[in-house]
C-alpha cells in the first residue's frame, strides 16, 4: 500500500512532471534529490567566484612582483648591493609562493569543474528516474548527492585556508616594502602616535577631573539643601512645639492660679464669717440677719451655739459659694461693717 501525500506548494513549477507521475510518495522523493541538487548547484557557482576572486589577488601580486622588478633596476642602475641582495631574495620568495597557489588554484578549479559535470549528469539521471520509475535508485542518488555535499565544504575550507595564506603574502609584501623604502617614515610615525597617545591620555585626565569636580559640586549642592531644608524644618518644628508648650504651660498656670485663688477666698469668707455663712444661699436675708444679730447681743451664750450650728452649715455653703463669688465678698464684708457699727 503506498501512502499518499499532497505535493508541496514550493512545487507549483513542476506540475507537468507531477502529472506524468502516478504515486506521489515517490515524487515527493524525487523533489527531495531535485532540492539537494539545485544547492549543491549554487555552492559550486559560490566557488568558482571565490576561485576567481583568488585568481584577481593573485594577478595583485604578479604585478607587484613587477614593481618590485623595476625597484630592483633602478637600484642597479643606482649601483646599491646590499639591497639589491635583499629584493631578489623576497623576489624569489614571492615567485615560488605564488607559483604553489596558481598550481592549487588550478586543481581547485579542475575539482569544481568535475564536481558540475557530476551535478549535471545526476540531474539527467534524476530526471529519467522520475520518468521511468525507479525508486530503489534515487535512494543511491541521495547518498551520492551528500557525499558531493561534504566534498563541497571541504574545498570550501581549503579555499578560505588559501585566502589567508593570500592576505599574508600581501601583508609581508606591504611590511617589506615600508621596511625598506619608509624606516624613517616608520619611526616618525611611532613617534608622532606615542605623542597622541599622551595627548589623549591627558585629555582623558583632564575629563576626568572635570567630572569629579561636577560631581562634587552637585553633592555640595545637594548636602546643602538637604541641610538648610531640614534645619528649617527642625527649626519650625521646635519652635512651634516650644511655643505650643509654653502656651499650654501659661493656660495651665493660670487656670490653676485662677482656681487656688476662687478657693482660697471662699475659705477665707466661711472662716471669718460665724454666722452670716447661711446667708449666701439667699440673697433676701440680709435684711433678717440684721435683726437677729441685734437679739443675740444681749447674751453671749446664744453666739456660741450658734457657732456651732454654723459650722455644719460652712459644708453647704462651700458648694454653692463657687457659683457666685461676688456675692459672698460683699456680705462678708457688709456684715463686718455692721458689727464694728453695733459695738
């Protein structure tokens, strides 16, 4: 039983081929190699560009080995042998060098070109197979095809390993050539970099001190606000409590000052008074208390218990005296007046 499966979407492009085919398990097997393939297609096309990029370095180079040639032909008609010596010396270096990375080149390119007649051929191969139906043998060509895969990224890495060696050569080159022809250059320019160098050493210095001394202002700044902020506030504060506290001090004061003395007066009243004491719950009596006081002048032994009973009476008079103190001051003494007046 084969199972069927949809055709992909990405697929749209090949629907003539998905017709004249009948199982689509097998198509869907034939569009997985037909996939692999056209990749392993575009990494071959990447490597042949970079193969001729590397072939433009290397003509870089075949023409500075030409200057070089011309350096060396002025300085022999110059008549210098020292240096004549050394050029041919890295001449030579240079041509050997480049003659083993256009020999590795080469092969990488004839690996390529082998590598596109395969691609080619699997594809034909491919394309018959989905014609004519022969399943067992695009399982071979998926093998086949990751194989080519693997071959594909190893010369991938000998490209990049020959794309450094490349940049070397260059660097060494240019070293050389600044080595021999610009020594003082060289060190002029160290010189003028080390002094630079010190200048941006200062001015990070100076930079520095700057920010420091912002940031101490601003801690200055803020240390004083905080502390004028809350010695204002702590000034306020105590000063209201002191004041609020001497306030409820003197209310206090004088509210018991006032009380003592409303007291002390009424004791004074109900002592020296013997017997108009009574009189303080009425007013009308005054009149009545003249009267008896003309009676009990006659005989002394009637003051004396009256006396008596007034003392009892002191205790009532004490609750109603704190109501109306006026009124006992003047019977007080209008009592007083009367007494020295009758004696």
């Amino acid at each position: 039983m084969m199972i069927p499966i949809s055709v992909p979407p990405c697929l749209s492009d090949l629907r003539p081929i998905t017709q004249a085919v009948h199982h689509n398990t097998d198509l869907c097997g034939g569009m997985l190699t037909l996939n692999l393939l056209l990749l392993l297609l575009v990494l071959l096309l990447r490597l042949l560009l970079l193969q001729l990029q590397l072939l433009l370095l290397l003509l870089l180079l075949l023409l500075l080995l030409l200057l070089l040639l011309l350096l060396l032909l002025l300085l022999l008609l110059l008549q210098q042998q020292q240096l004549l010596l050394l050029l041919l010396l890295l001449l030579l270096l240079l041509l050997l060098l480049l003659l083993l990375l256009l020999l590795l080149l080469l092969l990488l390119l004839l690996l390529l070109l082998l590598l596109l007649l395969l691609l080619l051929l699997l594809l034909l191969l491919l394309l018959l197979l989905l014609l004519l139906h022969y399943y067992y043998l695009l399982l071979l060509l998926l093998l086949l095809l990751l194989l080519l895969l693997l071959l594909l990224l190893l010369l991938l890495l000998l490209l990049l390993l020959l794309l450094l060696l490349l940049l070397l050569l260059l660097l060494l080159l240019l070293l050389l050539l600044l080595l021999l022809l610009l020594l003082l250059l060289l060190l002029l320019l160290l010189l003028l970099l080390l002094l630079l160098l010190l200048l941006l050493l200062l001015l990070l210095l100076l930079l520095l001190l700057l920010l420091l001394l912002l940031l101490l202002l601003l801690l200055l700044l803020l240390l004083l606000y905080y502390y004028y902020y809350y010695y204002y506030y702590y000034y306020y504060y105590y000063y209201y409590y002191y004041y609020y506290y001497y306030y409820y001090y003197y209310y206090y004061y004088y509210y018991y000052y006032y009380y003592y003395y409303t007291t002390t007066t009424t004791t004074t009243t109900t002592t020296t008074t013997t017997t108009t004491t009574t009189t303080t719950t009425t007013t009308t009596t005054t009149t009545s208390t003249t009267t008896t006081s003309t009676t009990t002048t006659s005989t002394t032994t009637t003051t004396t218990t009256t006396t008596t009973t007034t003392t009892t009476t002191t205790t009532t008079t004490t609750t109603t005296t704190t109501t109306t103190t006026t009124t006992t001051t003047t019977t007080a003494t209008t009592v007083l007046l009367l007494l020295i007046l009758q004696y």
